[in-house]
C-alpha cells in the first residue's frame, strides 16, 4: 500500500516538517511571552521602527521578541543579584518566586526561538537531499551537519507534550521524526 508521502520526493516531506517545526516553535515562544505580560511578569513597551498601518502583528510580535531575547543576559544577571540579596521575609519569597518563573520562561523562550532558527537553516541542508529517498534518513543525515542542535531539536518535536496536543504533525510525520532520531543515535550506541 502507497502512502502519500511515498509520492513525494523524501527532502519535500522533510521541507514540510521543518516548516511546520519552524513556525510552531516560534508561535510557543511568542505565546509564551504573552504569557507572561498576561502573568504580569513582563511588559511589552516600543514600535518597531517601521511601524505603519501595514505592519503586521507577526512583525510586532518579532520585534518584541527580539527586543526580549537582547535583553535576557542583562535581566537574568539582574534577577539573579536580586535574589541572592533578597531578606527572606514572605513577602520577597514570594516575590523571588515569581522571578525564577519568569527565568525558566525566558529560557524556554529563548530555546523555543533558536530551535526555531535551527529548523530555519535546516531546512537550506534538507532542500538539497535531492537523491535520498527515505525522509528519516535525510533528516538524519543533515541532522548530523548542524550537530548537536538539531539533534536536540529532534528530540524536542518528538517529546514535546505541547506540539502533540497541538496536532502539529500528523501519525506520519510524528514517525518520521522518532525514526530520524533513533538513525541519529545510533552511531553513538556503537561506542560507549
């Protein structure tokens, strides 16, 4: 039995997986740092520079983002003093709480935000996969030429409980990938 993607040429079948990996990570560190202006851990101030009627949110959203992530090693030093310095009254124990989630969220934010941009030049690499025929096998394979990111972003969107409950990937694709990352393993089972 024919599947569809035994049709399709096996670097489209990545193509469409890393496009969908791409934008997603990026809507999961966009929605993230909504998250926290929602928690009000953060605060979003400023235009992009090129702001019009016709700038659009993606491009607002990027702009925050951006703006974030070039402010995170400053902020997390900040926060870091803070709480070391902190009385531990209940007040600032709450308060230092509060800090260290929105640490791990900046992190995840950021995480989110490369893997995004892992999966952006990837997809460069997958696209000239012209002669290989199995998708996992070409994943893998130029898995190996951005090592070890894009072994960890393998093993991000196979694990990952947020993009399963999103149903990013189909039965398929979600194979696909556990199938490249098992082919990404390998070698190192062989030596220890």
């Amino acid at each position: 039995m024919q599947t569809a993607n035994d049709a399709m040429p096996a670097w489209l079948v990545c193509d469409g997986i890393l496009s969908k990996a791409r934008d997603e990570l990026l809507s999961q560190a966009i929605r993230t740092m909504y998250e926290q202006v929602e928690r009000k851990r953060l605060s979003l101030e400023g235009e992009p520079l090129s702001v019009n009627e016709s700038t659009s949110q993606h491009e607002k959203d990027m702009y925050f983002l951006e703006q974030l992530l070039q402010e995170r090693e400053r902020m997390e030093k900040r926060f870091a003093e803070y709480i070391e310095g902190a009385s531990i009254g209940e007040k600032d124990r709450a308060r230092i709480d509060e800090l260290q989630q929105f640490l791990l969220a900046l992190k995840q934010i950021s995480l989110l935000y490369t893997y995004s941009g892992v999966c952006d030049a990837w997809l460069v690499d997958a696209e000239k996969g012209l002669r290989e025929t199995e998708p996992a096998a070409l994943l893998a394979s130029t898995a190996a030429l951005g090592a070890p990111e894009r072994k960890d972003v393998l093993a991000y969107l196979a694990s990952s409980r947020e993009l399963e409950g999103e149903g990013i990937f189909t039965d398929q694709e979600k194979g696909i990938i556990k199938k490249a990352l098992g082919l990404c393993e390998e070698p190192t089972r062989a030596h220890p």
